[in-house]
C-alpha cells in the first residue's frame, strides 16, 4: 500500500502551469488534502504588465477556485506554501536567473502547454516540446522525478480502444504495424525547427509568416495522422521525454478536461479549450450535427484529473509508477453523443421554448429543435444553402425597404435592425462552422475509447484515506445528472460571458 500523506508530507513539488485552468484545482487540492507537503515552487512567465507574483495573486490566488479555501485556510497558509518563480518552462533552468533555486526539489510535475489546437507551429514547439526538454533536463540535473502531462489524444486519427502499453518512441497514428520505423522524433524536430527558421527569415511580413507557421503545423500533423498541430507538438514532446535517459518519469494524459465535479465546488470551469463551445453551441439552437450518435465524449472532470495527477505524483515518488496512465471515462462509463446533444437541445428547448431568442433574427432564419446527425458532406450542403438563405433574406428585406421608401408609409429604417442582423448572422454562422471544424475529429470522424487500466491499479495501491481524498472512480459518475447540474451551470456561469465577449458565439 503507499500512503500519499507520508510520501508527500515534507516534499518540494515544482509545479509548470499552475495559473491555468487544470493547474490551479491541482495546486488547490494539493494544498487542501495535503497540508504537510513542504513547499509547492510555482513557475509563472511573467507578462509585460504583470509581474510573476501579481499573476499569482490575481490569477491564482484570487481565483474563484481558491476562493473556498482562502476562507477555510487563510491566505497566509497559501502564502507560507508557494514560492512564486518568475520564468519559462521553456528556457534552460526554467528562465530562472537566481541560482540553487531549485535545489531540493524532488518532483516536478510539467503540466503547462499550449492548448491551441491550430496556432503558429513554433509556439506549440515551445511550450509542449522545448518546455518538456528542458523540465527533463532540471530534473536530471536535480535527480527530480518527473511527471509530464500530455493528452490521450496524442493517439491521433483512431478508431477504438487506445491501450497505455503503445510503445512511444517512434509512434505516429498513420502507422501500418509496430515494425513501421518510418517517423523518427529526432528527425522530424530538426525537419520542423529548419522549417521554422526558414519561415522566419524569409522576405515576407508578419502576417504572411504567422499565416505560413500556422500552415506548417497543420500540414505536419496531417502528414502523419495527427488531428492538430496540438496533439502533433504533445506526442512530439512525449517522445523526446520517453527517450530520455537518466530519469524517473512518468506521463499522465487526460482526456477532454471538463468541470469539476467536486472540487472545488461543482462545476468550476475555465476557458474554452474545453467542449465549452460546442455546449453553446447547441445551447443556442444548433440542430444539425456532424457526429456519430454512438461515439463516447472522452471527457473527465478537471477534480478528478487533478486527484490522480497526486497519485500518479505519490507513484512516481515511490518507484511504484507506470510509464503511462490515461485518464478519461468511456472504458468503465461511457456517455455517447447522441443522448449527450438530445440532453443539450432538451435543455435549449426548456430555457428557450420558441427557439432563438433574438428578435431581430427573422423568424424564417432561426433555428428549429428537430435533431439532427448528419455526414460531414450534408453539412457542407447545408452550410452552402444556409449561407445563400439569408443572403437571398437580406437582399429581399433590402428590396422591401427600397420599395417602403418609396411609399407615404413612414418605414425608415423600419426593417434595419433586420437587415443588420443578417450580416452578424453570416458571421456567427462562419465562426461556428470553423469551431465545429476543430471538433469534427472528436465528434464524427473518429472513434476513441482510452483505456485506463494504469489508474485503476494504481489507485488499487493507495490506501482508502487517500483513495477518499483524492478520489478517482469515473465510473460512478451519473452523466446525465453531470451534465445538467456541473456543466452546463458551470459553463454558463463561467465560460459564457468570454464567449459572447471573444468568440461572438450566439447564446
Ligand atoms: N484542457 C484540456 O482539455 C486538456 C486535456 C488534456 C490535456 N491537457 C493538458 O493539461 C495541461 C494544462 O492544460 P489547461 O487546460 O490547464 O491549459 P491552460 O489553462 O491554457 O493552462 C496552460 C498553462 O501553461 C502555462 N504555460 C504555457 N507555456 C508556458 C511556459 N513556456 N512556461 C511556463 N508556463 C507556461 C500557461 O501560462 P500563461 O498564462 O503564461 O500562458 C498556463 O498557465 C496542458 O499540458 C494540456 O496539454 C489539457
């Protein structure tokens, strides 16, 4: 049996990512569940206006999820139990210039990343490549373990049961049979680092190179059968880490990170990286879907992701860890698509009985609720045909004005609020197309079930106190009753308001 309260008690954890959605509930619990580790070190890149501390503060500290905790525990504990770094997990010893400042540290546990799934291939090599070499590289030094957190979706383009035992080294997810050595880490990060630098010094403006960087990546992954440059530049950094020598390792793929189901309290969510959009999406009346009723939502709560990151952290310290442990829910409990968006349009229908809302929307245009799953080509027919729908509106509603203006009848501007609404209309409709884009692989086009095997036996080791406090067990979770209370209230409440501000999504 290994007990995490001993084997954490006194321990000096550097914890990368720790302002971020997932590493604030790790820190959080860490510190509520156990209170006698020695000290949690924080890296945070300092922002040209915001020093490291003040992003703790504001960013963490001052976050809702601390927010109970402050109350129970005080500030001053949190205070006495972080040191703040200012740095980058990308740079040699972690950009940070004082030195020992690591010294006796025993675990670092890597969880920052660049969640993006299509942005300028050199930023996702520098946070999910380069932060993995050099995270590897300090815990050598330190004679640290090390517990770096990708993604199950490094699997890439699938269709079933993705097992832990993979080999990693040389994977790419469009290969034939294990003997395929046709991709090689090493190789392919020299290929994209020339690529980079020729991007980079080449004749053209910003624009244009951002534009190519964003092109690279996504002709890489597709290359080899990666979904995004995302999963692409996580599978790329799992590699680099799995081939390094000298060092005690382990790595932890969630699933898609959702709400807490617990902790903090239920529903605490961030950001929207998450399914949060396609939530909204169908929050808002969306009735056509391009997905398969019966694949699974590989989702897991963020508590639960952050409980058995601690195990997995207390396994590596002892020696007793797994080289993989994926953690997602569809192998002991899965929920599939279709009564997942029929319990999203129930909803829309209950909050929203006569469709949209927005009464500057004609009714013609608004969204029905009869569901529906179709193939990818329909939906392209769709789009089209959408598209023409309210432009044919718009240049109708234009006549009918033209016309009005031309009569007694006091109709100026009468229709203008309609025929303002079609141009937001059109854009909402392009700007939801492109996020249902970035989805389709998780929706429609491919079908994963991760296994969890890793987790299960190693929560099998822990004692029951710690199973209770850190408690793992997807299997008991009630999806329906999840999805009604933790996520959809959560990410109404805390997803929402930035949606409707940055993505202009139509709630
Ligand atoms: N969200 C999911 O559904 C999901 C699923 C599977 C795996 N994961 C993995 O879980 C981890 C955390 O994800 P998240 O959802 O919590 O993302 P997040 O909210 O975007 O947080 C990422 C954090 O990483 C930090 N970071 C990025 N590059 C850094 C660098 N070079 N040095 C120091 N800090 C850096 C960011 O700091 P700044 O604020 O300075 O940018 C931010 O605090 C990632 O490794 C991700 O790949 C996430």
């Amino acid at each position: 049996m290994i007990d995490v309260s001993s084997t954490l008690a006194g321990r000096q954890i550097l914890l990368t990512g720790g302002n971020g959605f997932l590493g604030k509930v790790l820190l959080a619990l860490l510190l509520d569940r156990y209170p006698d580790i020695g000290q949690v070190h924080l890296l945070i890149r300092p922002k040209r206006d915001q020093t490291a501390e003040q992003r703790f503060e504001t960013d963490v500290l001052d976050s809702p999820p601390f927010a109970p905790l402050l109350t129970a525990l005080g500030r001053a504990f949190f205070r006495d139990k972080i040191t703040v770094w200012a740095g980058d997990a990308a740079q040699p010893n972690a950009g940070v210039e004082q030195p020992g400042w690591a010294d006796g540290i025993d675990l670092i546990i890597h969880c920052a990343g660049l969640v993006e799934f299509f942005p300028p291939v050199d930023q996702s090599l520098r946070a999910n490549v380069d932060s993995v070499v050099e995270m590897a590289a300090l815990a050598r030094r330190l004679e640290a373990k090390l517990l770096h957190v990708s993604t199950c979706y490094v699997a890439g383009k699938a269709d079933g049961f993705i097992e832990e035992t993979e080999p990693i080294p040389g994977f790419y997810p469009n290969r034939s049979s294990l003997n395929d050595d046709s991709f090689n880490a090493a190789a392919e990060l020299e290929s994209l680092r020339d690529e980079i630098r020729r991007i980079r010094e080449s004749s053209a403006d910003d624009r244009a190179k951002n534009e190519q960087l964003i092109a690279a990546g996504r002709r890489r992954a597709a290359r080899w059968g990666w979904v995004n440059t995302y999963t692409y530049s996580k599978s790329l950094g799992e590699q680099v880490l799995a081939q390094t020598s000298g060092l005690g390792w382990t790595i932890v793929r969630p699933a898609i990170v959702e709400s807490s189901w617990r902790f903090p309290f239920p529903g605490w969510i961030e950001g929207g990286r998450t399914a949060a959009p396609l939530v909204l999406m169908a929050l808002s009346g969306m009735t056509e879907w391009p997905a398969c009723p019966d694949i699974p939502l590989e989702i897991i709560p963020v508590d639960k992701v952050a409980a058995a990151i601690i195990a997995c952290g207390a396994l590596l310290l002892t020696g007793e860890h797994r080289p993989v442990y994926q953690l997602a829910s569809a192998d002991t409990n899965p929920f599939a698509l279709g009564p997942l968006i029929q319990l999203l349009c129930d909803e829309a229908r209950f909050v929203n009985p006569n469709g949209s809302s927005d009464s500057k929307i004609p009714f013609w245009l608004r969204p029905s609720f009869g569901l529906r799953f179709l193939p990818a080509s329909r939906i392209r027919e769709n789009r089209q045909a959408r598209a023409r729908r309210i432009e044919t509106s718009r240049r109708i509603l234009i006549a009918i004005q033209d016309k009005l203006k031309k009569t007694p009848i006091p109709a100026n501007g009468l229709l203008d609020d309609w025929i303002a609404s079609h141009r937001t209309l059109a854009l909402q409709a392009h700007l939801r197309d492109q996020t249902i884009d970035q989805y389709m692989p998780f929706i429609l086009e491919n079908r994963y079930i991760f296994e969890t095997r890793n987790i299960r036996d190693g929560y099998a080791r822990l004692s029951a106190a710690d199973r209770e406090k850190i408690p793992w067990a997807p299997e008991t979770i009630d999806w329906s009753e999840y999805w009604r209370e933790n996520q959809i209230g959560g990410i109404r409440k805390w997803v929402q308001p930035e949606a409707v501000r940055n993505w202009s999504v139509q709630v």
